[in-house]
C-alpha cells in the first residue's frame, strides 16, 4: 500500500449565517443578528430636557403629540420559539428579543417580521413597565420587507402617529427601543443622512431605506424611529458599526401596514429566513416555519436551505433580492415550484409551495453508498452475505483526546498515536486513530478493511482541502485506477473526496477525503481513508462519516 497509509471520509457544510438586524436574545441562540451589526454604545436623551421639546398638547386623534410621551408607546416583545442554527444547534424555548410600537389604542403594534415570524409565544411590556406583560399575536407579516403587525391583550393603549411632512436629509430623529435585551426604554438623537439608501440585506429585500446616525443596538429590532414631536418616520432594522443605521421608511410602511392588520400575510410563505451565499451552494436558510403557512404545508423545516424557487437559484449575491422578485412576481395562492437542501438528513428535496409537498430525490449517503458499490462491484472487489456484515460498532479515541470515529467492533486492532511526517517538506505531527481487524495487513494491502483518520492545524499550511487531497494522489496513482472527485457535505465540515479503484493485487477499492470544519476553515484539516473490502463495509463507512470528529486541541 502507501508509506503511511492515510484513510479519510467526512461531509460538508458551508454555512455563516446570521440574521435580524438589531435584535437581542434572552434565550440560548436567536435568529436576530444582522451579519453588520455590532453593539455600540447607546447614546441616552431620555428625559433630557436640553435635547428634547416642550410637552405639547395631545392632537385630537389622541396620538402621543411629545418625544417625552414616546416610551408610553414603544413595546419590548419576547419571542419564544424553538429556531435551528446555522451551526445547526436547536434552541428550544429561545426567547428573542425586540421592539415594536403601537399604532392604535385597541392594542394594534408595528415590529420587524424576524422578530416574531415563527414563535409559538409572543410576550409584550409596554412603556418598560416590567410589572405587567401582555400576550399578543401575529396578524400579519411581510418576510421581504421585514415587517409585522401583531395585537396586544387589552384596550385604551397610547399610541404613536405617522410624521406627515417630507423626510428630508437633516431631519431630526430619534431612535427608540429597548435594545440589549435589557427593560431599559432608550432614546437616541441623529439626523436623516441619506433618504434613501439600499435596502438589500440577507434577512430583507426593501426597494430603499432612511440611513440615519441615531444609533441603534440589538433588541432595537421594530422600535420606531421618530421625529422630535413623536411621529413615527420609520421602523428600525438594521444598523453597522460605521454609524450608520437604517430605518424602514414611512412612505413604505404605512400604506403595508394596512394590508398587515388586515389579516393578510404580503411577499411570504411563512419562513423566518436568511439569504447565505456559499463556496458550493447558495439559498435561504430557514430558522423557523410559521405554522399552518403554506411553508409548513409543504413540508419546509428549521434547518432547511432553500435552494431554488420556480426554477431559479436563490441568493447568488448574498440578499434576498432574488427571492422576493419572485415572491412579488406571483399571488399568495400561486404554486410554487421549489428545491431544499436538508442537511439534517443529507437529502435534498423537491416539491411546491401551494402543490406537492416535498419529496426526497436524492440522499447524500445512499448516493456515495451507490457509488461505492458500484465501482467495488465494477472490481470485482466486494462480495459476502449478510452474514459478513458487522452487528457491533465502538467509539474510538486517539491518544491526546483529539479526536474520535465510532468503527466495527471487529476492528479491533487500533493504533491511536500521533501521525508524526515530513510530508510536504515541513515537519510536523497530526492527532491519528488507525483502525483494522489486522492492522499489519492494512498497511501492506487493499484487501483488508480499515480505516485512518487523522487532524491536524499543520496541515492547512500546506493549503486549502484540495491541495491536500492532491497531495495524497501520488500514494494511490501507481496501485490504483483514479475513478472520481466529488464535493463532500455534511453538518459540520466541508470538502472533496477522490474514488480509487483496482487498488493493487487485490483490486481494492479506497476513499480518501480532506475536509475543513464550515465554521471556522483555517483552524484545521483533516484527512480520512477508509478501504473496503466487502459489502459490510459500506456501513462501517456510513457509521465513520456520521461520527468522525475533532473533539479536543490538536497536537
């Protein structure tokens, strides 16, 4: 066989995902955290008189009328909900947190859909008055221009008023909020700096956008952004450590609003999601599924990736602009053909929105259990009964506790030492597990099953996973046909994996995989490979990719 026999599988996962602009958590993880926005220093002007104007009398619509009045307005909601992580961690009961603000004195609220689309429980203070909480529900949302309407509990609110006058560059606002998941109303002075910015982010899709430098912080999410009088000239949405944050204007909410306390849901399906834009694939990771939406009829999920929509490959630029010209292209009832990468089972599905719920066509592990089986047979290599197949697998661990792979107990030659190699013209040492019934054969031979898996933060000084890969051909190219290179996925690491096959006297058949974890590429890479010498193999191999992991420090 090879010098040092170096055995690899794993599966890959690109994936940065980051949602809701300014939008805090009270909870384990929350899908509100706009990739640009970074807590900065809230600037208080609550109840200061040398900022704020002199109270004035109420109109007659009884709508707050004085900056000082606001806070009787402004609303922190928590949204608890069970939401499923880019690094597919599972929050259950996480509690988002935002803000909002009312609109009417029966309870009707305006607030950022992210902060409330997919949660099972919506709790709501009014005015940071901590001692009462109010329920609330969702009337409707729009998931394209991250807004929604939801109604409190009760009756007899105050309420805030739409600014009626141009908003112009100069402007004078404030921005109001609860935000740092902390009970504390906030209020912070800036100025209209631009009327209308771009409103594209990963979480939205807005034809423009007020920038302004009132500046905003998590848990500001849905909090209005008023002028000096209390008038609402927009809801706040997203905010950058630049100084420069970003309001949903008026002019586009007002008329939305509407449509939204009437019950209708406008440019969604019922998905909590974010646009992410990949080294292998792009789509909209969803966080959560609304219940009874057309999403959960069709059988979408938290955790899912949606990767085509009628046809058409979403988020190609890191937005949603694509995804929601499509979804303003059609009518709410329309049937929708549609494409999801579900991770959690390594399928991807297809199906519609409004039609045929989605359906498995193809499964990551089968496909390369297929292929494998293919070419062994094509070999001649593999064969046995179902006697031959292995009733009992073991986790193992290296020597440092860097890493562990559950194997079949017959394999019970193990050699967890550290990998120590020159390889590449720099010394260095790799945490190692080398597992076989007969360890002494595997080397020697493609006729034994094994498997070597190895990590190391040295190796990705040599580059990136396919010059490692590349690396590893010259100890297969004069014992072995090269048959494929194929992209590898799974919840944790990305990479490729090359099929050897005609492996030396015995006709062998080996994989060989580098991979790199999704979450942080440079930390390390790791190298596996696995020989298979019969049927029962392609399990042992399936067990490998599901449980292969860095676990510890490296050496």
């Amino acid at each position: 066989m090879q010098p040092t026999s170096l055995k690899p599988f794993i599966w890959l996962v690109a994936l940065v995902a980051i949602i809701s602009l300014a939008c805090g958590l009270g909870g384990t993880a929350t899908p509100e955290t706009p990739p640009d926005t970074q807590p900065a220093a809230t600037e208080a002007v609550q109840a200061d008189p040398e900022v704020q104007p002199s109270p004035t009398a109420e109109p007659a619509s009884g709508a707050i009328n004085s900056l000082q009045d606001v806070k009787k307005a402004v609303i922190q909601i928590e949204a608890q909900g069970t939401f499923v992580n880019p690094d597919f961690t599972v929050a259950y009961n996480a509690a988002g947190l935002g803000s909002g603000f009312i609109i009417d004195p029966s309870g009707i609220a305006v607030t950022n859909n992210h902060v409330v689309t997919g949660a099972g429980l919506l709790k709501v203070w009014v005015g940071g008055d901590q001692s009462k909480t109010y329920n609330a529900k969702v009337l409707g949302v729009s998931e394209c221009s991250d807004l929604a309407v939801i109604d409190l509990d009760g009756e007899g609110f105050s309420y805030l008023d739409w600014y009626e006058s141009p908003i112009g560059v100069g402007l004078e606002v404030y921005a109001a909020g609860f935000p740092l998941g902390e009970p504390q109303f906030t209020l912070t002075k800036g100025i209209v700096s631009k009327e209308q910015a771009g409103g594209e982010t990963s979480w939205a899709s807005v034809d423009y956008v007020i920038e302004h430098d009132a500046t905003i912080n998590p848990g500001n999410s849905g909090g209005p952004l008023v002028d000096e009088n209390g008038r609402i000239v927009g809801v706040n949405y997203r905010g950058r450590t630049t100084n420069q944050y970003f309001a949903i204007g008026r002019d586009l909410v007002a008329d939305l609003v509407e449509q939204l306390r009437a019950g209708e849901d406008v440019h969604t399906f019922g998905v909590n999601g974010e646009a992410f834009y990949g080294e292998d694939f792009t789509g909209i990771w969803v966080y959560s599924v609304k219940s009874g939406s057309p999403a959960d009829q069709a059988g979408l999920q938290g955790g899912d990736i949606i990767t085509t929509l009628e046809d058409l490959v979403l988020a190609t630029d890191g937005s949603m602009a694509d995804y929601c010209d499509i979804l303003r292209s059609h009518n709410s009832d329309d049937t929708l053909n549609i494409e999801v990468l579900r991770y959690a089972s390594g399928e991807i599905l297809q199906g519609q929105i409004n039609g045929r719920t989605l359906e498995p066509v193809f499964t990551f592990g089968q496909a390369l259990d297929d292929e494998v089986a293919g070419e062994a047979a094509d070999s001649g290599q593999t064969g046995g009964t179902e006697e031959d197949g292995y009733s009992e697998y073991v986790l193992v661990t290296d020597n440092d506790g860097s890493i562990q792979m559950s194997i079949p107990a017959e394999w019970s030659d193990v050699d967890g030492s550290r990998w120590e190699t020159d390889w590449g013209g720099d010394d260095f040492v790799a945490a190692a597990i080398s597992a076989a019934a007969d360890l002494d054969t595997y080397y020697d031979s493609y006729g034994e099953s094994g498997v070597f898996f190895a990590a190391s933060d040295r190796l990705s000084q040599l580059g990136g996973y396919v010059e490692l890969l590349d690396g590893t051909k010259g100890w297969y190219e004069e014992d072995c046909r090269f048959d494929s290179r194929t992209d590898y996925v799974d919840s944790a690491y990305e990479g490729k994996y090359d099929l050897w096959t005609d492996c030396g006297a015995e006709e062998g058949v080996v994989l060989t995989l580098a991979a790199r974890p999704f979450n942080n590429p440079g930390a390390f890479l790791i190298l596996v490979e696995v020989t298979l010498a019969k049927d029962a193999d392609l399990d042992a191999l399936d067990e490998i990719l599901a449980t292969f992991d860095v676990v510890g420090p490296l050496p």
